[in-house]
C-alpha cells in the first residue's frame, strides 16, 4: 500500500503538470493572436503606403486638369460685348432665313401640279412597246456598224503595220562573214553626242537600229536583252554571226565590237531574250524597240 505522503506526492505532480499544460496553451494562443496582429498591421501598413501612391498620382491628376482647364478657359473666354455680338450674329440670320406660313404655302402652290397635268406628262412622254423596240433595234445596228468600222480600222492598221516592213530588211545575197570585217564596218560609225536618251532612244532603240543596218549589209544579227553584262540592271545589245554558227557581242551603245579580253565578254552570253527579227522585238514590246519613232 502507498503511503500517505506517496498520495499528496502524486497529487502535487498531477496539479503541476495540468497548471503548465495552460500555461503552455495560454502562451501558445498568445503568440498565435500576437503574429495575427503582426501580419494585420503589415497588410494595413502596405495597404497605407498604396494609398498614398495612389493619392500622390491623383493630385497629379488633379493639378494636370487645373492647369488644361485654366488654359482652356484663357483661350475660349469670351467677353460680354463678344457674346452680345453672336447673339445678334444669330438673330439676324434667323430673321434673313425664317419665312412665314403664308410664304412656304405659296411656295407650295407655285409648285404643285395636279393628277391632270401628271398624265397629261405621263402621256406626252410614253412610248409604245413597238417605238421602245425599234430604238433598240437602231442602237443594236449601230453597234454592229461601230464594230464593223472598229474591225475596218485594225485592218488597216495592220496592213501599214506590214506595209512598212515589207522592205525593212533588204540584204544581200551573200552573207557576210568576220570579226575583222565586223570591226571595220562598225568603225565607220558612232553616235553623234546626246543621241542617247534613256527611256526615249536608249540601249534597245540603238540595237534595234544597228541591227537593221547590219542585216541590210549582209550580216547575220541578232537582238538580245537582258540583265547588263557588268551589272547595271536591264540592257540590250547584239549578237552578230560571224563565222558558221560563231558569234561576237556588239555594245549598240558604243557602235563597236565587245572583244574577246573584255572582263565581261562571257556575260554578253548570257540573256532573257533572243529576237531574230525587229517583228520578234515589237510583239515583245513595241515601245522599247521601234527606232524610227
């Protein structure tokens, strides 16, 4: 059996752990309730510092509308004797362009027209359906003339187009052959100064020309056109045969032969475009090609 003393010694622990369990909640609580508040009085602190940034952009604000209306109410004020004088302004216009009752009624009157006189339009101004298709019948005739006249007129048009290159090409019977030949032929010639005038008589009315005048004296020539052999955007010139299936470059723009120890001369090889007559050139594009315009 447990002594007396044993009890109230147990007792007395029992008392002492339950007293430091409250404690311990107490405390507990305490520190809970007490971070709360720390975190609040952060979030009220933050929440006081957005407000003040707000309030500071909002007197920004309010200062920059003070200033615009002020400069507003400079520019668009108006004095007493300035608004008397549009208000005359106004009422002088009203009494210029009011009219009364009996003026609009006899305007009315002055231009109203009866059902008698609305037929009596109807009826001067009515074509049968006979009248309405014998008119078109006349306009669909003259269509027809018209583009009779029209299909006339493009073949005239085309018979001068042929009439003038029936002898446009009048060569001789033997064909000329030769670089040397070439060169001293081309020698002969050389374009008076200021003859060239790009977009009116450039490199292409130049080839076209020369090629003419080459074939009429026996040589065989061609016109082509493409990027320029050195590089300079679009260009024309000529190929003339000078031996069986031989070719050498002719610089139109130059009147002379482009030489074997030309930098570029494997270039003048090189084209979008070959024509063997000035006919091949036109339908390609006329108004690059026709020399004599």
């Amino acid at each position: 059996m447990e002594s007396k003393s044993e009890k109230q010694s147990k007792k007395h622990s029992g008392v002492g752990k339950t007293l430091t369990a409250v404690l311990i909640i107490c405390f507990a609580t305490l520190v809970t309730t007490n971070f709360w508040f720390f975190i609040e009085l952060r979030n009220q602190r933050n929440l006081n510092y957005d407000l003040r940034i707000q309030k500071g952009a909002l007197q920004n604000q309010l200062g920059l509308l003070n200033s615009t209306y002020q400069s507003y109410t400079l520019t668009h004020s108006y004095t007493d004797s300035q608004y008397s004088d549009l208000v005359s302004a106004y009422h002088d216009y009203m009494s210029d362009h009011l009219h009364s009752n009996s003026e609009f009624n006899d305007y009315v009157h002055s231009h109203q027209y009866s059902n008698l006189e609305y037929w009596n339009y109807v009826d001067n101004h009515l074509h049968t359906n006979s009248e309405y298709d014998e008119a078109c019948l006349q306009i669909s005739d003259l269509e027809w003339q018209i583009n009779d006249l029209e299909l006339g007129i493009q073949n005239l048009q085309q018979t001068a187009e042929e009439n003038r290159f029936e002898f446009y090409y009048a060569s001789l019977a033997k064909q000329r052959f030769g670089v040397d030949d070439l060169d001293e032929y081309l020698d002969r010639w050389e374009w008076i100064e200021g003859t060239y005038v790009k977009g009116v008589f450039d490199c292409s009315e130049m080839s076209a020309y020369i090629e003419w005048r080459l074939e009429n004296e026996g040589y065989n020539a061609y016109i082509v056109c493409g990027e320029s052999p050195w590089g300079g955007g679009y260009h024309a010139w000529l190929l003339v045969e000078t031996s069986e299936g031989a070719y050498m470059p002719v610089e139109a723009t130059e009147y002379s032969v482009v030489w074997w120890d030309s930098p570029y001369f494997d270039n003048y090889f090189e084209y979008d475009n070959l024509f063997e007559t000035i006919h091949d050139a036109l339908n390609y594009s006329y108004g690059e090609f026709d020399w004599w315009n």
